[in-house]
C-alpha cells in the first residue's frame, strides 16, 4: 500500500470529509478512472432528474471499477465530481459521497457543468493508489 499523507494547512475541510491534498509516497499501483455515471452495464442512462439516485448508482460504478482492479475506496486519493447542479449536489447530496467512502479521505474538486451526456445529472472521476 502506498504512504498517504494528508495536507490541510487549513483544517477546515477535514470536517467536510476531504483533504486539500494527498501526498502519496512509493504507489505500486496507480488507477486512473473516466468518469462514471448513472448507467447500467449496457450503458443505458438511468434515473432521469433523479441526482441522488443518479449518485449511487456512479458511486456503485466507480467502486466496481476499483474493485475490479483490486483495489478499494480508501485507496481514493483524488476524486472529481461534475454536476449540472452545484447547489443541489453539495446542499443535499453530498453526504452520500462521504457516506459511501466513510472515514477515507480524498483530494476533491467539484465542478458544475452545463451540460453532461445523456440527460445526466452527475459524473464521478477518480484517481486510486496502493
């Protein structure tokens, strides 16, 4: 497993459940994720309108992904959320995200978009080291 090392000149994003960065010493491995969305494993959209159910079901496809390499969530270190709803992401959907990932921490940027493929609401990008 590599050596993280959380940064937070700041602190005050610990509370939020993210670091402002991770420095990651000696990786064996490193995994870089596309996005992920709320689609099924045919690659159809789902959950039209629906954010929060939208969000599980890119968090259920990121965390196969990662298990498929062999890996696990708390080997996260960097994950992007894009969404065409800011307010609504980080007012009443947030919390899924630390939820799902528990005590992990991870780097994070969230970014509002105007517009993703299909109709969706939101995509998870994410980077994993051990």
């Amino acid at each position: 497993m590599a050596q993280r090392t959380p940064i937070n000149p700041h602190p005050w994003t610990t509370a939020l459940g993210f670091d402002q960065a991770q420095l990651v010493e000696a990786p064996q491995r490193v995994l870089v994720c596309s996005g992920q969305d709320a689609v099924d494993s045919d690659g159809t959209p789902r959950h039209p309108g629906d954010m929060a159910a939208q969000l599980e079901l890119a968090l259920d496809n990121l965390h196969a992904i990662i298990v498929h390499a062999g890996m696990a969530l708390d080997d996260v270190v960097r994950l992007n959320v894009y969404t065409t709803d800011v307010d609504e992401l980080i007012n009443q959907h947030f919390a899924r995200i630390n939820a799902r990932f528990g005590e992990s921490r991870y780097a994070t940027s969230i970014l509002g978009v105007s517009q993703l493929p299909a109709q969706l609401l939101v995509m998870l990008e994410a980077t994993a080291v051990d």
